[in-house]
C-alpha cells in the first residue's frame, strides 16, 4: 500500500431494503471514494448481493441501492 493512501473495505451482508445499513454503507463509501488519497473496495455477500440486482422495485421512500452501487463501482471496485 502507497503512503498517504488511507484503504476502507465495506462487507455488506443485508438485504437491500428494511434496513439501512446496506444504505448507509453504500453512501459513506460513496463519500470516501471522492476524497484524494482514499481506496474503497465493497464486498457484497449473501442477501447483499441484491444491492447490485438491475432493475431493482425500489420501495416508497427508500434509495435506489442499484444506482448507488453502480456509481461506486465506475470509481471504485465492488465484488460480489
């Protein structure tokens, strides 16, 4: 690993919807990977693998869990 260069690993294991954590992992390590010196890698495992599912029915109220992991995976990397 570079100097300076801070690393953050996100395993997500909840379904998508009913609960925030997949939420709340996805926006902070949305936020992350924009700052200068960060590397964010998100590992999707059991039910969190349907954060990534296209064409997902986002329920009243809820984010679209598909569009914020796509934009995470055009900077970052995910693995599923």
């Amino acid at each position: 690993m570079a100097e300076g260069i801070k690393s953050y690993l996100f395993i997500i294991n909840d379904a998508p919807y009913g609960d925030e954590r997949p939420y709340n992992a996805l926006r902070l390590a949305n936020n992350l990977i924009k700052r200068e010196g960060t590397q964010v890698m998100v590992f999707l495992t059991a039910d969190g693998v349907f954060c990534a599912r296209k064409g997902q029915k986002t329920p009243d109220g809820y984010y679209n869990l598909e569009r914020m992991v796509k934009a995470l995976a055009a900077r970052g990397k995910v693995a599923t």
